[in-house]
C-alpha cells in the first residue's frame, strides 16, 4: 500500500476557493474572500497543507513591520491529531521570523492553545468580544464622525502604530475606502480614531480616547439599523472601555486568550476597539 505524502506550500490564488470550501466544510464559516485577499497580498504568507494533493489545511501569517501574526490554523476535520497543525504552525512562524518579524502574536482556541505553548507563545492578554443591536434610522447622527479621506491615511497610520507597536498601512491602504471607513475628527481638526471595515466583515478600530472610540462605535450602529448587530473587541486591558460599552447595552459575546512569543511589544490596549481579523491584526 503506497504511503500518503503530506506537503506543506504556499497557497496560490487557484487554492483560495479549494481552501476556503475545506474551512467551510470544517465548520468556521466562509474564508473566500479572505483567502483571496492573502494570496494577492504581499505582506502576507498563506500557506496550505496537503495530503496527495488534496488541501486539507491551511495557515496565514501576515508581516505587520516587525510584528507578525499567525491565524487561520486549520486542518480538516478527519485528518485531525497527527501534528499537521503544529506542522503548519512551525512553518508559519519560520516564514514571519525569516522575514524580519521579532514579537509574533496570535488568538488561540482552547483546543489550539497547548499546541501554540509547545512553541514558545505565551498568554499575553485576552481579547473580549462585546455586541449590541444596531439603533434605528432615528437615531441622531454625531457631527464629529465623518467617511474617511485619502489625506487621514499618514494620521491613520499614526494612531494604529501607537496603538498596535504593528506597521499595519499596507492593510490600511488596502481596505480604507469612503464607504468600509470613518474618522472621528476633534475639535481642533485632528483625527481623534477610526474605524475601517475588510470586505469579509470585521472592523480595526482604533482611538486613544474612549470619547472617541464610543463615538465610532455608536455611528456603527446607527449605520447598521435596528435590524442588525454589531460587535467590538476590547482587550482586558481596557477595563474603562469595557464598563463603558456595558453600560451603553453592549453584552459579551466571547472571549480568547492572545499568545505572544520574542520581543516585547511597544503598544496601547487600551486604544483597540475591533479586529480586522486574528490572522492579520
């Protein structure tokens, strides 16, 4: 009997859809889009695994500066146990180290979390996922809030290198349109924070000051409708954040350990209000 050979290579855009359909079918919803983006990306490094050339899993780093994040460890369901996720994991971590990346972060499942101690990452904080119904046409709009231009993009870029300790431009050159982002603008003119939304959903939301922050977050949901939900992500850091957002009826939703292995990062938690995704930042 021939014995299987497992590969582990970059995923090209012809496996976006291959790869996304196992993903799927695994149970953690619909990656196309995402994988499309990753693959035409240069900062990120898609991978997948294969057995005899059928894909069965699939890993994401992205460079963000000197910071890399790995997401979007999966393997099949039925070709679970036999180290291919630790497999890919090691391989992602190569890829970032060897392009530069000295602090690497990722969001762990409970399943996943023993593995990714097995390489060196350990508990830095844990994010906090809250939502809250969208509020209806009514509602009055915030005058400080307004649609993103291309001349907030070097301030943008300001606040989310302070925030994150990332170099995260190239995603939000990529995303930042007048329709998927919004600035809130200060009295004196400057950018108070933002909001910028990747097609596949998800939102980085950044902004030193809660004001501000509760003033992006709150268009959102005027923007959403009464009909809808929306969800923010604080980290435990952020305790401030987190009572404010409770009191204005936002209510947990779910809650994840994130893993740090190298250099210690340079950042502010407390100014993250929303994800792009865990495989990009």
């Amino acid at each position: 009997m021939a014995m299987s050979t497992t590969t582990i290579r970059t995923m090209t855009p012809a496996d976006a859809e291959p790869a996304a359909a196992v993903v799927l079918a695994g149970g953690w919803g619909d990656r196309t889009l995402f994988f499309r983006f990753v693959t035409a990306a240069g900062a990120c490094r898609p991978l997948v695994a294969e057995i005899d050339g059928e894909i069965v899993g699939t890993g994401v780093g992205t460079v963000n500066g000197p910071v890399g994040w790995i997401g979007t460890i999966f393997v099949a369901p039925d070709r679970r146990g036999h180290g291919l996720g630790l497999a890919l994991t090691r391989t992602v971590v190569d890829v970032l180290e060897a392009a530069g990346c000295r602090t690497l972060v990722l969001v762990a499942t409970e399943q996943g979390r023993p593995m990714y101690e097995r390489l060196g990452f350990e508990v830095q904080t844990t994010y906090r996922t809250l939502e809250a119904p969208g509020l209806p046409d009514a509602a009055p709009p915030d005058g400080r809030i307004r649609p993103y231009r291309p001349d907030d993009l070097a301030a943008m870029a300001d606040l989310d290198r302070a925030a994150t300790g990332e170099d995260r431009r190239h995603l939000l050159e990529a995303f930042a349109t007048a329709e998927s982002a919004r600035s809130v603008v200060r009295s004196d003119g400057a950018l108070g924070g933002f909001v910028v939304r990747a097609p596949w959903g998800g939102g980085a939301t950044v902004a030193p000051d809660p004001d501000d922050a509760i003033a992006i977050l709150e268009a959102r949901r005027r923007a959403a409708g009464a009909d809808r939900r929306v969800r923010a992500g604080v980290l435990a850091e952020n305790e401030v954040g987190y009572r404010r957002l409770t009191d204005l009826g936002w209510i947990d939703a779910w809650s994840a350990p994130r893993l740090v292995r190298g250099a210690p990062l340079e950042w502010d938690p407390s100014a993250l209000w929303g994800q792009f995704n865990h495989a990009l930042g």
